[in-house]
C-alpha cells in the first residue's frame, strides 16, 4: 500500500497521517524537479524538425485535459520549426495556468503575421503577472514551483531563433507572445 493510499484509508492515528501528508508534499516537489530535469536534458541533443502548430496547441490542451480555444487563423498547414521538445512548450504554458491563474475559465491559442514574421499567442483569462515580475519569470530559478518551467520554455525556444515575453495585463490574464521569424515558419 502506497503512503498516500495508507494516509487516506483512515487506518492510522490522524496525528500521524497528518505528519505523513507534510512529508508527501516536499517529496512530490522533488519528483517533479527530477522529471522535469529529466525531459529537459535533451534540449538541443535532438535534430530541430518542422511541427504542425495546430497540433502543438491542441496536443498540449488534450494532455492536460482541457479545452483551450483555438482561433481559426492558426492554419492547418502552419509549421514551426523547433527543437523536439516544443511539445513541452505548449504543454508547460497549460500547466502553468492551472497552477498559477486565478479563477482561469479559458485558454486561448491563436496566430498573427506581422511584416513576414509570426506570432503565436497563448493567453488565458486567469490572474495574469504582476508587471513587476514580468522580466523575472524567464529567470532560472524564479517561480513558485521548480523555478524551471518558464525559463526551459526561453531555452527551448532560443535553439532555432524563437523568442517569448509576456505582455498580459495584470488582472486580467497572461499573454505570452512567441516570435517566430521569417524562415523559421511555413505553409
């Protein structure tokens, strides 16, 4: 039997299993960081290949089991070309939101072409970032879970010439932008 399974059947003093509970939470923080150390050690190991970004998004909202909106002008054939692990990207954004927004009722995906260049947005309608934080998020080590997420996302970007900031207002929502540009995107 599992400690997790044994603090909830009941079948040890509450003091104890009280004690048991505060102990799981630092040792599932430590899997995660291992896990997500782990996913991200092949960063720039694998070949870049061309993605549909279509099924990036929904592939990410089908992973963590929501239901993002997905504007029509992300095109079935549009393709980034990115390192393998752009899945977790997408991923990481979505996790990101359940986590940290407040009260998020939708997530949103969506593409703009500026001057040859695209744009891929990801925006929710949660809590957003405080402005004095947005130039911090991307940093190692800052956040409140590993301090890895949004600075691997940077990184994965970074290795074929992707850019991120986010530009929401706080209150009413993230909006990350991802810069893709010319060259590095196609139909």
């Amino acid at each position: 039997m599992a400690i997790v399974d044994l603090v909830s059947s009941g079948d040890i003093p509450e003091s104890e299993a009280e004690l048991l509970k505060r102990a799981i939470n630092p040792c599932k923080n430590i899997l995660d960081q291992l896990q997500t150390t782990f996913e991200y050690q092949t960063i720039g190991i694998l070949e870049p290949n061309w993605f549909y970004l279509r099924s990036l998004c929904y592939n990410a909202a089908k992973y963590h089991r929501v239901e993002p909106t997905i504007y029509s002008f992300i095109g079935e054939n549009v393709q980034i070309f990115a390192d393998p692990l752009i899945e977790k990207v997408f991923e990481n954004l979505i996790d990101n939101t359940i986590r940290h927004g407040k009260d998020v009722q939708s997530v949103r995906f969506r593409s703009e072409r500026r001057n040859g260049d695209l744009y891929v947005l990801y925006e929710d309608d949660g809590g957003g970032v405080p402005d004095t934080e947005k130039h911090k998020i991307f940093e190692e080590g800052f956040g409140k879970n590993t301090g890895l997420g949004l600075f691997l996302i940077k990184e994965i970007l970074a290795m074929t010439g992707i850019s991120i900031c986010e530009c929401g207002e706080h209150g009413k929502g993230v909006r990350f932008e991802m810069y893709i540009p010319q060259g590095k995107w196609r139909i």
